[in-house]
C-alpha cells in the first residue's frame, strides 16, 4: 500500500516544481476570471452529487473533503 | 419623534408623496451596494426504480461577502428519505419474514424477490458554516464546522484549509484537514456482530449506540496551464476508525450444498424471522487514498470540465471515475451543460452473498451491494439561463445506472442463477437558484 | 429656493454608453444621462428637463421678485390664494410638519438672518435667535387650501422640498416621453426614469462610513427609485470643540445636536428619499436609529 | 478469496498526462504588436500614480471609485493618476468604462510593454512615483480597507502635511 502512496506524493512533487516555467501573465487572467472557468461553478450541485454517490458507491471525496457525514443506507 | 410603531413616518411620507406628484413610483426602488450577499438555493429529487430510496432535499448557501474577499458562508440542508433499501439477504422460493430493526413487528417479502427492508424513512438537516479570508497577499485560509443529524444519525465535524500563490499566482499549492466524529443511535439498538435475527421482543442481540472518527486530508496543486486551461491535481488520504459497520444490514445463513437460507420457526404465540440471518460485521478501520485530476479548458465560449479520479483503501476497493461536462453558451444569458460522468468499483475482500452454516465465521462480512463489484453511469443534461435582474436559474436530469456483476466463486448451488446484483435505475432533477443581495 | 441668474442653456456631452445633457438649475449642477446614441433624442430630453426645472426654480425661488413666494413673503398679513401646484407644496409641508413634531417647518427660512454657516466661529446671541423664532412656526400659519395668511414677517421658503420635487416631476416627464433610460442627477438628488436596458443598472458614488474603517467611496448600483442627500460636510461652525450643523431645528432655532456630516437615503421617489434624509438628520444622534426603524436603505457618514 | 476485475479499466493515469502535455504546446498565443503611445517619463515634476487594470479583475473595479476621488481631491496639486488598461480586447475595457466611469486619465498598453517594463505580477497593481520620477511605492491589489494609507502616501508625495477636508 505505501508504494502505492509514495507514487502519488512523487506525481504531485514533480507537477508542482515542473510547473515553475508555465502559466500566464497576470494580465492574461480574462478567461480564467470567469465564472464558468472556476474548479467549482456550482458548489451546491457538487455538494449534492457528493452526497448522493457517497451513499450509493464505496467512493468518495477527491475533489474535497470526503464528504458524508450520513448514515445513508 | 415620538415613539411611534416602525415604518408609520415612510408610510405616510409615501402617500403624501403620491398626492403631491399626482401618481406613485411606476418602480419600487432597485439600489444595491456591490452585493453583500450571495443566495444558491436548490431543490432536487433523487429517485429509483421498483420502489426503492426516493429523496427530495432543499439547499440553500448563503455567502456573506465582507471587505477584501472575506467570506462567511452558511449552508442548509434538508433531506426527506422514503422507500426500501436492499437488507442484505438473498432471493429464496418461499416468502421470507424478518423482524424490523425496531425489534417490535415483523414484514414479509414475497417469493423470488430480493428482500428490502421498506421501513426506510427518515429526514436529515445538514448545516454548515466557513469562513474563509486572505492571509496577507499570496496566503489564503479557511476554516469551518459541519453538523447533520438524522433520526438515528448524528455527524459533527470541524475544518481547516490553507492555499498559497506561486510564480506569478500560476501555481496554487493547497492543504485541506477535516476530522470529525459521528454517532450511530440505530433504531433498537447496534446489532452484536453476526448475532442472530431474533423474535420480536426479544433483544438479546442488541447493544446501545456506537460512533466513529474520520480523519481527511487533502493536498493538491492548482496549475494554470495557458489563458484556456487551467489543471489541478488533488492527492487525499482519509482514515475512518469506529464503527463502521451498517447496524440495519445482514446476511443470510445458507447450507453449504444447496446455498438455501436455513429456516427456523419463531418461539411458540411470538412473530420472528421464518429464516436463519446474521448481522454483518465490517472493518473498525478502513484507511483511503484517492488522486483526483481535473481540467477546465475554455474554447471560445464553450468550456470543458473534465476530471478522473483514481481511489484505493485497505478494504481491497479500487474504483475508477471519469467525469465530463461541456457547458455550451446559447446565446448572452443561457447555456446548455451535458454530462457525462463513468465510474467502476472493485468489490471489498469481506464482500460475499450469503454466510455458510458449520463453517468456521469469517473475521468481517457483509453483503451490502454497495461494497460489490459494480459499474455505474451518469448521463445528464443541464439547461442554465440568467434572469433580467441578473440572477440565474438552471434545472438539470440525469439518469443514474449501476450495473453490478456477482462473482461466480461467491455462488453456492442454487444461489447460481437466482441472485443477481441488484442493478439500479436512478432518476436525478434539481432545480436551482442563485442571486444576490 | 436659490436663485436662478447662471446662463441657461443645455449642452450635450458624449459619456461612455450614454449620452449627458448638462445645465444648472437650483444652484446645483444637473446632468441628464439618458441610455441612447441618438444625440436629437438625448438634447431633446435634456431641454425638456431643463424647461421644467428652471420653470420650478422661477416659481419657486425666494429670491426672484415677482412670483408667487415674493408675494406671500410681502403679504404682510394679508390673505393671498394660491394656484394649484402651490397648494399641493404647502399641503405636503404640512404634512411633513406633524409627521416630524414640528422639526420640519417650511417657515424656518427665516433663521438665516442670525445663522451663516461659513465655518468660522461666529455663534448669534440667545436674544437674536429668540426675537427671529416670533416669525418662526407653522402653527401660527392659517392655511385653508387655497387661502393662505401668515403674520407679518414670516417667511415661506420651499428650500427643503424643492429640488427633489423638482427631480420627480422630471423623472416623470422623461419617462413619459421616452423608452429610453434616463438617470436625472440634480447635484446629487438623483432618480432612474426606468430601468436601463444596456447595463444592469446605473452607477452612483457615495462617500460613506463602511462598517469595517475609513470613510470609503462606495458604488451603488440603481436599477429603478432614487437617492437623495442631505447635508454636507462644508457648511458648518466650529466653537469650542463643538461642530454645529446647519440643519436648524425649528423649534429652539439651535443647530441640531449631533447630527450626522451626510446621510444618503434609497426610495422609490427623490421625495420621499430627500424628506426621509432630512427628518433623519434633523434626528441628530438618534438619526440612524430612526432610518433602521424606517427600515430604510440609508448610508450615513459621521 | 481475493476477487481482480481484469485488466479493461483504464491503465491509472496515462491519458490524463497525455492530454496534458499536448494542450500545452497550443497555449502560447501569437501576441499583436503596436507601440506603446503613453510613457510615464513624460509626466516629470508630477506626482503620478500608474494604475495596471483590467475589466474582468474585480479589486480593480473596486479601486476605481477611490481613484476618481483621488483625482477629484488632488488633481489640482500637481497629482496625475494615469489608469493602464492592459485587456486583451480593447472593447471589453470600454464597455467596462461606461459602467464605472473614470474621471482620471485612461491609457491602453496594448503591446503590454509598460507592464513588463514595471514589472506587473498582480492586478490591479499601482505605482507612485515621485516628481522626480522615481518610484515610491508599488501597491500589489487593492485593499479598500487600506485606502487611508494609499491617501497618506500621495499627500506626502505631493508635498503637503494634511488634506484640506476635516
């Protein structure tokens, strides 16, 4: 299992410092500012598709915290 | 002024004014200050096939926007569960009886049909507050509580999350840790691991309330890639310790050749189980790693939301989800967003159909689906348009189908060709609202 | 009423999405911003806001000579009947008279021959303000619509009601006669004839207190109704530590204490928004508690 | 008894890098090229404050209703607020204009060759600079709630000890 979690840390290590040289100037930010364009548009929607598949799959989470917090049967 | 009861001076300023002008304001007035608040309220209906979980639920987040983009945010929630849920024994040729959870009636399911426990009702309230500020000019934090409490289900939990900007704020590096303690207060008690489905009346194989720790991180990177896209790479890691354990679930106890559930006959003048069933028993622990990618991509107009991610835990599940949305503009003030989202589970070790008698108990079981071996896919479609006063509405509909397979190994005898994995057919419509104050 | 005497004529500017007719009427700088690139469309409405606020400022105003104030003014106890429009005025002042206890009073002009608010220190003598307050009151006025007595001496001036008056009365006309949207903007006495097509609504700077520190220039965003301003920061005395206010309470003919520097108030009417705002300031300290009680859109600077 | 789907889910995460690496050989952009007609160097012997800005960052529609009282209160003592526009597409910064109109003096560094010569890496971000041409201070977004401060540095760039208000 832990090969499995040093995979993961080593892949986000190398993204994060390969990342140094990409990216936009500050004032190339127009399409990234809108709201269509933000990780997460619709917080509630994503709120409630969480719930549902964490009561309906043995998955959850990812994208943040894991969610649940019910006793869904 | 003497003390007068509220709004008696406008009002009466406001028919004075009309005399005077010769006729009111066509418009009551609209002035708002850059809006203080932010209003996203939903109403969604979630509902299966054959008569299983029905659920409607109101949402609603509020965000109250202070000074430099400090937020406070509240969040409600209220769910009204109804319908039956599988309740972990399998099909037999003859009627089954079982006694409910209270311990006090008995309900009956007809030959040939997978047993659900109907008795599934229940409402949920789900709060949440955050608050969330800059920390200087390339430092943000966050910190929140969460409550929800159902009939026998209580979750408590606090949060905290911290980002920083690099280079030019191309690169966002960001850590999430969230613990929180829920307490299950079943109806009649938890069951003591595999004990026996007793009478009615009697509770021999009940304790009292059990609870559980979960622990979540979150570490992730937020990557601007060009003008059109930006990716974010998310690495989770979540430790539940407790009761983890389904206190309304249980296995039947079948004969080793013929895979047919054992019967029994309850005590003389008392109703109870016509079979023989165990309660199941998982894991006290169940530690998960998840890593989550996703990418949106701008092209001219239309945007590309898509984003896979990757899970395993130490219950033997590996699951695989895949999820794409394009949200495409009609026009200035309406778009159309279909979505498309797959997903695929290995089943846990502890997995199994059914508990044989004479041989030796394993040390977890369980029979619950969702712990199986099962696609599903979401397919949907969302329709968004903005207000004239600059609000927005959307409704969406998706179907929700999980297709599961048995392995043949966990068949015995007569169970091969009977049981099959309970797929679902599942129907989802929200209809949202947001606007601002 | 101030007087009229600045050049009367309406020019058109180009703003940025709109067009601007501007003039000066009432002593105070008026722009028209009307939603359209039809230059004849926006002088045409300019000039007609224009005509209908220097016929106001002619009827109304206490320093021309020959209208229907100037006769009131020199009645000299006689009884004089008045127009219409005059009574509707003095009719509203009377209501607002009882609905602020007497706080608001259309004959309180007067006190400003023993009060100049120039900043300086110069109090007037208990005994002046006292002799002026005999030709002060509305209660001593016998007004029957449409005769109208006064004593000898006191003095109508529609100063506190005039110019948002004046601000509806051509927010209407505008509307009437156009679908275009119009923002009428008398030196801050402002009303949106309808709401604007083009933008989501049109865009006004207050200066106000923001809860969280320094006074801070605030955007609201108008879509329909009006604002209106009263007080202001420069026309004040400063004795002994003390700031006195040039809003007057008619009643002793003291300024009022504690009032607040300006309060900006939301309605659905510049008239009632304006009135709201005065009767607020005239509250002094308490004035913000009686704009919430109100349950008024106000924005208060200290 | 240890239960494997066979092999047919996705191999872990070689698609989604593969993607990756291809969009971002699309990324850069061919950028137009006209020449700056707007240099700060010709505003000697003025205080001036240069104000980086576009129509879609929110801070600085947040700046512009203090940068018009700022010139409202100093422009007559010498102090020259000059607000760059640095959008993409000129239309969107003037439609923005006549929502939050300037009463301070607006330029477009359509090469962006003023950003980079100051060396923007924030929107908005704002520089004083002193008679003497030289930089005072360098404001990286816009706190409303610092605004006394961002006054107190142009009153004492201009030279004068209070502002005339209260």
């Amino acid at each position: 299992m832990n090969r499995t979690r040093l995979g993961f840390v080593a892949l986000i290590a190398t993204m994060a410092c390969g990342c140094a040289s990409m990216g936009v100037e500050p004032w190339e930010r127009d399409i990234l500012a809108k709201d269509e364009m933000q990780l997460t548009t619709d917080p509630i929607e994503a709120g409630t598709d969480d719930h549902i598949y964490f009561s309906k799959e043995a998955s959850s989470g990812g994208r943040g915290f894991g969610g649940g917090g019910c006793g869904c049967n | 002024m003497k003390k007068r009861n509220t709004q008696s001076v406008s009002t009466a300023l406001a028919a004075a004014t009309c005399t005077l002008l010769g006729s009111g304001a066509p418009v009551p007035v609209q002035a708002q200050e850059d809006p203080a608040w932010n209003f996203n309220t939903a109403l969604l209906y979630y509902g299966e096939d054959n008569s299983r979980v029905n659920d409607y639920s109101f949402s609603i987040l509020a965000n109250r926007l202070f000074v430099d983009d400090r937020v406070l945010s509240m969040g409600l929630t209220l769910d009204t569960l109804t319908g039956a849920t599988p309740n972990g024994a399998i099909r037999q040729d003859v009627p089954q009886t079982f006694t409910r959870p209270s311990g006090n009636a008995v309900y009956t399911v007809p030959a040939g049909e997978l047993p659900l426990d109907d008795t599934f009702h229940d409402t949920r309230a789900a709060l949440t507050v955050g608050w969330e500020q800059p920390l200087g000019r390339l430092w943000k934090g966050g910190v929140g509580f969460s409550g929800s409490k159902e009939f026998d289900y209580l979750h408590l939990g606090i949060n905290g999350n911290i980002a920083r900007d690099f280079n030019k704020r191309n690169t966002t590096l960001s850590a999430g840790v969230s613990l929180s303690r829920d307490t299950w207060d079943p109806v009649g008690g938890a069951p003591i691991p595999f004990a026996p489905m007793l009478d009615v009346g009697a509770t021999g194989n009940k304790l009292g309330t059990e609870n559980k720790d979960i622990l979540d991180i979150v570490l992730g990177v937020t990557q601007v890639v060009s003008r059109r896209m930006i990716v974010q790479l998310n690495y989770s890691f979540s430790d539940n310790s407790g009761y983890l354990t389904d206190p309304y679930k249980f296995l039947s106890l079948v004969d080793g050749a013929t895979g047919d559930t054992l019967t029994r006959t309850p005590a003389p003048g008392a109703a109870g189980p016509s079979h023989e069933f165990r309660f199941e028993n998982r894991p006290q622990a169940r530690t998960k790693h998840s890593l989550y990618g996703q990418t949106k991509y701008y092209m001219n107009g239309k945007v590309l939301d898509a984003s896979y991610r990757y899970m395993t835990d130490d219950w033997e599940i590996d699951s695989h989800t895949v999820d794409v949305r394009l949200r495409w503009p009609l026009g200035e003030s309406s778009y159309l967003e279909p979505h498309f989202r797959f997903y695929t589970q290995t089943a846990a070790d502890f997995y199994r159909i059914s508990l044989v008698d004479g041989v030796e108990l394993p040390a977890y079981a369980s029979s619950d689906y969702r712990l199986g071996e099962f696609d599903a896919t979401t397919a949907g479609l969302k329709f968004g348009w903005k207000t004239g006063s600059g609000n927005e509405m959307s409704v969406r509909v998706e179907t929700y189908q999980q297709n599961g397979t048995i392995p043949p190994q966990l068949l015995i005898g007569n169970q091969i060709g009977r049981e099959t994995y309970p797929d679902l057919d599942a129907l989802i419509v929200q209809f949202s609202y947001r606007f601002s104050r | 009423m101030a007087g009229g005497g600045a050049t009367r004529e309406v020019r058109i500017e180009a703003g940025r999405g709109c067009l601007i007719g501007q003039f000066s009427a009432m002593a105070s700088p008026c722009e028209i911003l009307v939603e359209t690139s039809d230059v004849d469309e926006a002088r045409q409405l300019s000039e007609l806001a224009a005509a209908e606020a220097w016929r106001v400022e002619d009827k109304f105003s206490r320093y021309a000579k020959d209208n229907i104030i100037a006769r009131i003014n020199s009645a000299a106890g006689d009884s004089i009947d008045v127009d219409a429009e005059t009574a509707s005025l003095l009719d509203f002042g009377n209501t607002l008279y009882e609905l602020s206890d007497g706080r608001f009073d259309i004959t309180s002009g007067v006190l400003r021959e023993v009060w100049t608010f120039d900043g300086g220190d110069r109090l007037p003598s208990k005994e002046a303000v006292k002799s002026v307050l005999l030709r002060v009151g509305w209660h001593r006025v016998d007004w029957q619509s449409p005769t109208l007595r006064m004593e000898v001496g006191m003095e109508i001036d529609f100063g506190g009601i005039g110019k948002e008056y004046t601000v509806d009365r051509v927010a209407r006309q505008l509307r009437e006669a156009s679908t275009s949207s119009a923002l009428v903007n008398f030196g801050g006495d402002l009303a949106v004839t309808r709401p604007p097509t083009q933008r989501h609504g049109w865009h006004v700077g207050i200066e106000t207190v923001s809860a969280q520190g320094p006074p801070a220039e605030k955007v609201i965003e108008l879509r329909a109704g009006a604002l209106a301003t009263s007080g202001d920061a420069r026309r004040f005395l400063l004795r002994g530590g003390i700031r006195y206010s040039h809003i007057l309470d008619p009643r002793s003919g003291w300024p009022v204490k504690r009032a607040p520097h300006s309060i900006t108030v939301a309605a659905d009417t510049c008239t009632q928004a304006g009135m709201l705002s005065t009767l607020a300031m005239l509250e002094g300290a308490s004035a913000e508690l009686f704009l919430r009680a109100e349950g008024v859109r106000h924005w208060c600077r200290r | 008894m240890k239960h494997r789907k066979s092999g047919n889910h996705f191999p872990g995460l070689f698609p989604m890098l593969v993607a990756y690496l291809l969009v971002t050989t699309l990324a850069n952009l061919p950028q137009s090229v006209f020449a700056a007609d707007f240099d700060p160097d010709d505003l000697a012997g003025k205080v001036v404050v240069l104000d980086f800005w576009a129509s879609w960052c929110v801070p600085c529609r947040r700046s512009f209703p203090w940068l018009n009282t700022m010139h409202d209160r100093y422009a007559d003592d010498g102090l020259v607020i000059v607000g760059v526009n640095l959008d993409l597409d000129r239309a969107e910064a003037e439609r923005f204009l006549s929502e939050f109109p300037a009463s301070f003096r607006i330029e477009y560094d359509e090469p962006k060759a003023l950003a980079k010569r100051f060396e923007v890496i924030a929107m908005p971000s704002s520089y004083l600079i002193g008679r003497d041409g030289k930089i005072l201070e360098q404001h990286l977004g816009f706190k409303e709630r610092k605004q006394a401060e961002y006054e107190a540095a142009i009153v004492s760039a201009l030279g004068q000890t209070g502002s005339d208000d209260e």
